[in-house]
C-alpha cells in the first residue's frame, strides 16, 4: 500500500471516528456528574473533512468524549491518538509544557471535563484560521464556561495553537 494510500486511510478512519462520536456527543454532553446519558436532542450530524472550523469541532467531541469515559481502559489511548493527528508538532510541545507547569489537561486547560462544548469559526489570515471554543462545566441556570481561541493550518487543518481567552 503507498504512503498517500495509507494516509488516506488513516485520515478516513479518524475522520469517521471524530464524526461517530461528535454524533454521540450531544447525548453525553448534557450528562451529570454521574457519567450518565441522556436521551439525545439533536439525531444526526454532519461535517466537511475541508472545514478547518469542523476539523476543530471533530477534535473537540472525540477528545471531550475520550477523557469523559474514565472507565474505559482504551480512553487514556484515544486521546493521546487524537492528540497526535489534530496537532501540529510545535502544539504537542506547548500542550506538554503546559501540563507539566500546572498539572492540568492543556487541550481543556483544566483539571476536569465539561459537560458541553461548541467551536464557532472567528476569522483566518496569514494561511490559519482561528475557531473559539466554548467549554461549560455544568448545568443549571448559570453555568460556568470558558473559552479557547484555537489556531489551526489552512493547509494541513493541524492545529497549531491553543490559548484560553481571559
């Protein structure tokens, strides 16, 4: 099999692991503390493998939903699988050089998961785009959230740099 051929299928094969669980997401993402599923609101989905905006969001669902699944013995594997395709090199150090400063998850910049995400598309310049996400830590009538602006390659769609937003 050539290198293009099983790059291909690699990207494939990620693409649609992103996608089946930023399908399943919605459903765990109104979940309690308690790890358990709600009935899903929304019951289908779609993306654009070109969109860096979705290329983001794909990210974003599988490894929320990976570092959700605590009593899953492949989650731990996921994730760091998930790191290694959507971020550039230079990402994958400053990620690494954040969690080992402040001992938290530098894709979530914190020490535990949220309940709810979204990514909006915020602009592009100079061959990268730059998407927001908007992270909610709980439910109720006035939930906690965060934000993440989130630098991505036009080209390649590798992300290239996460920042929170003050």
């Amino acid at each position: 099999m050539s290198v293009r051929s099983r790059k291909t299928l690699l990207t494939a094969t990620a693409l649609t692991a992103g996608l089946t669980l930023a399908a399943v997401t919605p459903a765990l993402a109104g979940a309690g503390a308690s790890h358990t599923t709600r009935a899903a609101a929304v019951s289908s989905a779609q993306g654009d493998p070109r969109n860096v905006t979705q290329h983001v969001t794909d990210f974003y669902g599988a490894y929320i939903d990976a570092v959700w699944a605590t009593d899953d013995s492949t989650a731990g594997a996921s994730a760091k699988a998930l790191r290694g395709f959507y971020l550039s090199a230079a990402a994958k150090k400053a990620v690494a050089a954040y969690e080992k400063k402040e001992h938290a998850d530098g894709i979530l910049f914190a020490q535990n998961v949220p309940v709810k995400w979204k990514v909006a598309y915020t602009g592009s310049g100079a061959g990268h785009a730059t998407s927001r996400v908007t992270l909610t830590w709980n439910d109720g009538p006035h939930p906690t959230v965060s934000r993440i602006d989130v630098r991505s390659d036009l080209k390649t769609l590798k992300i290239t740099g996460l920042k929170p937003v003050a």
